[in-house]
C-alpha cells in the first residue's frame, strides 16, 4: 500500500504539478521498500504496485477517449485502463524484481543502490518505450523539464534524466548511513545547473513568422458529417486571416480525406498561399487507395514565378497510436467497441524531409509521435549524416480534445519540451484544443494559448542549427552505461562479496 500510494504521489511531480523533488522522493521511498523486502516475490509485488499507481493515475483521461468520446460502457473502458496500467506496472516490477536478485546474494547496500537499482529502473523505462511500440508516457525524466536535472537532457536523454533522478534517489537512501553520498547529490544538481549555461545550438538564417491555429473544434461534433462544412469555413477564415511565413493547423483540422475535400477548397488555400507569400501546413487523413490511409501533414508553398501551381509537401505520421490508429493482431473485437473513425492508418517512413520555410526548415511529428525523442533526434542525425537539409525547428500538430480537459495536455506539453531541449530546437505545436505553444531551445514556453478557446498564436520564431550530442548517439550511450555499471557491480561482487 505504501508503494501504491507512492505511485499515485509521483504524478504530482509532472505537470501540471511540477513538485520535480516529489519523483526523487517517492523514487527513494520505493528503493527503501525494495531493500527491506523479505523475498523477491514481495519486492516484484512493491515494485508492481508503485508502477500500477503511477500509471493508473498518469493515464487515467484514456477513460475519457475511449467511454466519453469511443462510445465504450464506463465499466469495460475503466477496465482497460486499469489493465494497461498493470501492464505499466509489470516493467517496474522487472525492474525491483531484478534489484532484489542482486542484493539478496550480498551484506551492503551501497553499490546496489548506486550502480544496480539506478541501472535497472532506467533499463526498465526504455523498455517500456519500444516494446509493443512503447508507450513512454510520464517517463521519469520528463518530471525534471524544469529541474536542474534538464542540463544534461542534450547530452542523455530523457531516459538518461531518469537514471539520474534513480541516482539522487539512491544517494537519498544512502544518506542516512553514509553522509558523504549528500555530495554526490549536490554535484549531480550543481553540474546539471551549469550545464543549462551551454548552448549546443547556435541561430540559423532569419526569424520566420508563424501562425498557430487552435479551432477548439468539440471532440464529440469533430467528425459530425452536418458540422464539416462549418469546420472546413472555419479553418479556412482563420488561414486567410492573416499571411505568415508559416500557418499551420491541429492534426486532422479538417475532418475529411484530402479528396473528398470541395474542388476548390485547396485551390483557394494555395492562392492565398501564393498571395500572401505563407507556407501552410495542414493536418489532414490522406487516401492512397482502398483502406489506405495516412494521418498527414500536407505543406502548401507559394508558387514560384517558374510554376504555374504552388509545391506540395507531405508528411505521414510513422509511430501510430495501438487501437487508435492501429488494431492490433487479435484486437479488432476491442476497437469496434468504440467508434472512431479511420482507425487504421498505414504508416509513414522512418524517415522523412522536412519542409522548407523560406530560409527554415520544419520538421513535423503528429500528436503521439514527439513521445519517441530517438525518433526524432534519428531523423535530424541521418540528415545530416546523408548531407540532407537538417531541420531547423521542429512541429507538432495535435489533436488531444479525445482527452478532455484533463492532465493529458499540460503532460503532453511538458514532453514537447523536453524534445526540444534533446535536439536544442524550437518547438512549435498546433493543437485543436490545446496546448498550442512556441517552446525554445531550453524548453521554455515562451508563448501559449489558453486551452478550450479558439485562438491563433502568432510569433516571430528563430531557427537553430547544429546538433546536441543526444542527437548523434540517441538512447545508445545510456543503455550500454546501464549495462556498464551492471558489469561493473557483478565483477565487484565476484571479487569481494561483503564488499558490496
């Protein structure tokens, strides 16, 4: 019960909250729990039901998308979230299960605390963002966008983050018997606080300026056949309200497939386009042929004097949505349970240009997508490892009224910032009801729209050349130290057992 409640308290540490000190906590709590464990059956169960806390109450607004806006009975969709959260639960219970293994074989706590318990709750967390396409949500590193531990996020990672707050919870421990562990809590925090002094990134050609539409468009008449030509005027009176270097849209803005679109609808968009001298991009599902469908962004250029119709740029989205924008095998019984239209999209390339804004480059991921950081930070890196244009700034559009008003978007949020202190690039995010932002290298958000009003974000918004060390090596430099430091406490162990 005691890492039960822990679990729930650790949400308190991302936002909207943002007690940052509250993870390392509760994290401190957990490992304490762990090493007074009497087997390693009660410390799999420890660990399990501070995951099941953390999870269930991280992601409890998917009750809200699949009952309130999916049509499911309250009782099958509370469920499901409930079992998605013993899912969770089960990789921090690898995690302590594990730990457990290692310290009931030795006397001292030390090097289990320091080298093995940080080790594995990080290793734990990268799996739990790749296998079953992954589902990183509320990762310890990203309680710690505003902490001083976000200096080292150019270098690590939000995984790397994780293993640090693992280490300053060990240290935390530790501290009661072993004094001198208080100093590596003070280097850990004061490194991280000079390394948010360095700039991996420097400015690259001109400000652009951009415009963010957010149409606040009701998640329960978004795809209402009788509301569309009232979304279609609305989305298009707020691109020609005013030009920009870049208007973007929330992702599928417009709620129908880009051919059954009226015959002149773009048409028009592209004139302004020309007109007014602004790239658009727009999100929208694109058909390929029979049951072929892409959650998209498509990128309108002004026609140059050489081409009698404006450049088209598209990108598809590549890391969908399990059950949203893909059924798994054996799942389709569970998605007609819910009525979401196109519900199995095809997937995007792994690897895809960004669009040219004047002298910019933008470089789009669609909602769910900016939860993967190796994702994006590979795109930059074998762009510019092939001699590519590198993206300059980085776009997310989104569409997370299936949420709510819940804390699904200042979460979400939250993790916009850390890829942008990842990669040292502006992120500029679109969102149908919020949160639409302008975050800068650092990860602050320098200019937001209130969530659940319709309203256009307008900024003058700086590209940043270069690349951050996270970018080169992705999560491949953290996961071999974790392995590392596994070595490492094995060998020590073999040497001297009471030692450790």
């Amino acid at each position: 019960m005691i890492a039960l409640c822990s679990g729930a308290l650790n949400v308190l540490a991302f936002a909207p909250f943002g007690w940052w000190p509250l993870q390392i906590i509760t994290l401190a709590l957990l490992f304490h729990l762990i090493l007074q464990a009497p087997s390693i059956k009660s410390a799999v169960l420890t660990g399990w039901a501070y995951g099941f806390g953390w999870s269930v109450c991280g992601v409890y607004w998917l009750y809200i998308s699949m009952h309130q806006y999916g049509g499911m009975p309250a009782a099958m969709a509370a469920l499901a979230v409930a079992l998605l959260a013993m899912l969770l639960g089960a990789f921090s219970a690898a995690a302590t299960g594990a730990c457990a293994c290692f310290q009931q074989r030795r006397q001292g706590a030390g090097a289990v605390l320091l080298l093995v318990f940080p080790a594995f709750w990080m290793l734990s967390e990268w799996l739990r963002g790749w296998i079953l396409t992954g589902f990183p949500w509320v990762s310890s590193g990203y309680a710690h966008t505003d902490s001083p531990l976000a200096g080292y996020a150019p270098l690590i990672g939000v995984y790397g983050l994780g293993w640090l707050a693992a280490v300053l919870a060990a240290s935390l421990v530790l501290s009661v018997t072993k004094k001198s562990t208080l100093g590596l809590i003070v280097i850990i925090l004061a490194s991280g606080f000079g390394l948010k002094a360095v700039n991996w990134t420097a400015p690259q050609g001109e400000p652009i300026s951009v415009r963010l539409l957010q149409g606040n468009v009701p998640q329960e008449i978004k795809f209402d056949a009788q509301q569309t030509n009232v979304t279609l005027t609305l989305y298009e009176d707020m691109i020609r309200a005013a030009p920009a270097d870049l208007i973007a849209t929330p992702e599928t803005a417009f709620p129908l497939l880009a051919h059954q679109l009226p015959a002149d609808y773009l048409p028009r968009l592209a004139e302004f386009a020309t007109a007014s001298n602004s790239h658009l991009a727009i999100g929208i599902a694109v058909s390929d042929g029979p049951q072929q469908y892409a959650n998209s962004v498509i990128g309108i250029a002004p026609a140059a004097a050489s081409r009698a119709t404006p450049k088209l740029y598209r990108y598809d989205k590549h890391h969908l949505v399990p059950f949203g924008e893909f059924i798994p095998f054996g799942f389709r019984w569970f998605v007609d349970m819910m009525h979401i239209p196109l519900g199995d999209f095809t997937r995007g390339a792994a690897l895809q240009a960004p669009f040219a804004v004047k002298n910019q480059w933008v470089l789009p991921n669609i909602c769910y997508e900016d939860l993967f950081g190796e994702e994006i930070a590979g795109q930059l890196r074998a762009a510019d490892a092939a001699g590519k244009p590198v993206a300059t700034m980085l776009l997310n559009v989104s569409n997370i009224a299936w949420f709510g008003d819940s804390i699904a978007l200042p979460q979400h949020l939250q993790i916009s910032q850390m890829r942008a202190i990842e990669t040292g690039r502006t992120m500029l995010r679109s969102t149908n009801t919020g949160t639409t932002a302008v975050i800068d290298p650092t990860g602050k958000v320098i200019a937001q729209l209130k969530p659940f009003e319709r309203g256009v974000l307008t900024a003058s918004v700086q590209g940043y050349g270069g690349i951050t060390p996270y970018v080169y090596v992705g999560n491949t430099f953290i996961v071999l130290l974790a392995f590392a430091l596994l070595i490492a406490a094995w060998r020590l162990e073999r040497r001297n057992p009471n030692s450790l």
